[in-house]
C-alpha cells in the first residue's frame, strides 16, 4: 500500500464516512447542495445541455464520462482505457455522479460542442490532408461495438498519446521556424487568442505546442492575465486545465485573481480563488463532504475526529509529516489528490454499472 493510501485509510477511521470513505452523492443530497449552492450544477438538468452526446473515440450513444483537458464526452470503455493513459494525458470525470463547478462543465460542453474532437482527429476528418497524400495508412476509427482491446485501447493511444492525428501548425510544416522560436510564436498567438472566446483556436494552439505560461515580454502578461482582464472564463479553464500557473505574476505584480477583481469580472475571480485550493479542497471533500467557503476566508476544514479513538499510528503519521521535506510533502499530496481521484472515480464507475444492471 503507498503512503497515499495509508493516510486514507488510517483517516477513514475519524471521519464519518459515507460509502467506504467516498462522498458519494445522493439525487436528493445532490440537490439539497444545489439548493444550498447554486454556483454547483445539478447534473441531471444540465446533462440536457451536453449538445454532441457520443463517445468521442468510439461513437457510442449516451456517454458517461467526460474529459476535462481534451473537451470530449466518453463511454465507460474509452474512459476506462483514459484512465489509465494517467490524468497528465486525460482528466476524466464522471456526467452522472459528483458535482461539476459550472465553469468546467460550461468549457467543456462548449469546446465539445464546438469541435474538440475535430482538433484530435484531424487527418482522420480531413480526406485532403497531406498527411493522406504522404501515404499514412488510412486509420479506421473504432465504432462501438469493436472490441476495447486491441481496437479501441490502441487507436485511443494513437489519437491522445501520440497524437498522431493532430494537425502541425504550418509554420512547422513549412519548417520556417522551430525549436524555441515556434513556442514563442505560437504562445504568442495564444495570448492573443484568448482574448476571445474562440475556444478552438486555443486548444489548436496548445496542442501544436504554446506554452499556457507564456510571459508575453511586451504585454508584461500571461495569456491567464489576459483572460481574467477579458473575462473569458471557458479560456481560464483551458489554460488552468494545460498547466497555467495560478499565482503567476504580471508586470504590475498583480495575479490572475487579482486582474479579474480589477476588472469586476467577479463570478471568474470566485473561481480563480478556488482554483487555488482545488488539490485541498478535494482531500477535504473527499474526507468529510464538505467544501470550505473561500469567499468567507474559511480556507480549510478539518474533519472531526472521534477524540476518544485517536490511534498510535495517527501519532506516529503526524509526528513523521512535520519533518517531510516541502518537495517531498508536495509530492505526497499529489500521490493522495491522485489516490482520491481514483477513489472517486471508481465509485463513479461501480455506481454507472450499477444503473445498467
Ligand atoms: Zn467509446
């Protein structure tokens, strides 16, 4: 067992845990937390609003998970064989259980519904690509009922691993520039692109390879910056979603949060305030079911311990914690944020079965 999943489980013992240590929601607690937050969609009305309703890799009806960074919907398949891709390839979530912030939910609909998967598809669409006319071997996409191994676990690697279907920028066919150059002007590009609420565009451009940290010399700005001073809140979720640091720093000193404060772009700047405390928030959630209040300055919930039952091991985890090196601390949390996502996510997946039985 890792380190990660120790801290779960000697935790689960303090808590109160609902369906083995997930916070699993019901429909009515579901909607009791929409009535209670209504920045919190309820998922089952907004499900209705998902326009293009396929798997992206397979094209199989009704999907039930989505991700996140490739702006696709999935079936249980497909999504099994992201998950294991590692979430720095796929960030899936599940459409039928949990809560989506609606910023995410709205990007992700929206990049969907504008063609996302055209963007990893590409030379699969385009019959006139000169990729064709190089004479790569013409791929058949997976339909679904084709076996999930090797048929569709392969092309799924094909398209978001290797991306083999993606277009380069022309710059790069044309070889004009490369290397260091290219970046720049394709993160160039990308700061100017997200000034727009042409999601598309974008996601072009980070996957051809603009860097979502870009510091643009002359507009003293990250490309975050400026779609926190545009409001352009689907962009913020792309950028956060390739990599954009948060808390990167203007030419004034002033954070993305902080531009779009200035800005009165207040609904963006509540979620760039929760951005920043995502990887504690799911922990938090995870363990107890609740998720501080930001706003109020509440950053951090402790869940209650039963004090009568606090075990040695406890001790001994926490006395070992104080004297974890900060890389090495950052790096368990990111173990447990992974350990919790995996949870979840596998519930999600038991209970989507379960549905169907
Ligand atoms: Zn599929």
């Amino acid at each position: 067992m890792c380190f990660a999943n120790t801290i779960v489980e000697t935790h689960k013992k303090f808590i109160t845990p609902k369906e083995g240590g997930v916070y699993i929601h019901t429909k009515a607690e579901h909607r009791e937390i929409c009535d209670k937050n209504p920045n919190l969609y309820n998922m089952s009305r907004t499900k209705s609003r998902l326009q293009i309703e396929v798997c992206g890799d397979c094209g199989a009806s009704d999907p039930s998970w989505a991700s996140i960074n490739r702006g696709i919907l999935l079936c249980s398949d497909c999504c099994s064989v992201h998950r294991s891709l590692g979430r720095h390839i796929s960030m899936v979530k599940s459409l039928r259980q949990g809560t989506w912030e609606p910023s995410v939910l709205n990007f992700v609909n929206s990049l969907n519904a504008h063609g996302a998967n055209s963007v990893w598809e590409h030379h699969l669409l385009d019959t006139n690509s000169s990729k064709n006319d190089k004479g790569m071997p013409r791929v058949r996409k997976p339909n679904p009922k084709d076996p999930l191994h090797p048929v569709k676990s392969d092309f799924i690697k094909s398209k978001h691993v290797n991306l083999v279907f993606v277009l380069k920028s022309n710059l790069q066919e044309e070889g004009i520039i490369s290397g260091v150059n290219l970046e720049n002007e394709l993160s160039r590009q990308l700061h100017a692109s997200v000034r727009t609420s042409n999601l598309e565009t974008s996601l072009r451009l980070l996957v051809q390879g603009a860097n979502p940290n870009y510091f643009h010399e002359e507009k003293r700005s990250t490309p975050l910056h400026v779609a926190a001073k545009f409001g352009q809140a689907s962009q913020i979720e792309l950028l956060i979603a390739n990599g954009a640091d948060i808390n990167a720093i203007d030419g004034n000193g002033l954070t993305p949060l902080e531009v779009a404060k200035s800005n009165n772009h207040n609904v963006i700047a509540e979620r760039l305030l929760d951005s920043l405390y995502e990887v504690t928030d799911r922990i938090i959630m995870f363990l107890g079911g609740k998720k501080p209040d930001h706003s109020s300055g509440c950053h951090l919930i402790i869940p209650e311990t039963n004090n009568t039952e606090i075990s040695e091991q406890l001790t001994i985890a926490r006395n070992r914690l104080q004297v974890v090196p900060n890389k090495m601390f950052e790096e368990l949390v990111m173990d447990l944020y992974d350990e919790v996502d995996r949870r979840e996510n596998e519930a999600s997946k038991i209970i989507n079965l379960s549905v169907f039985k």
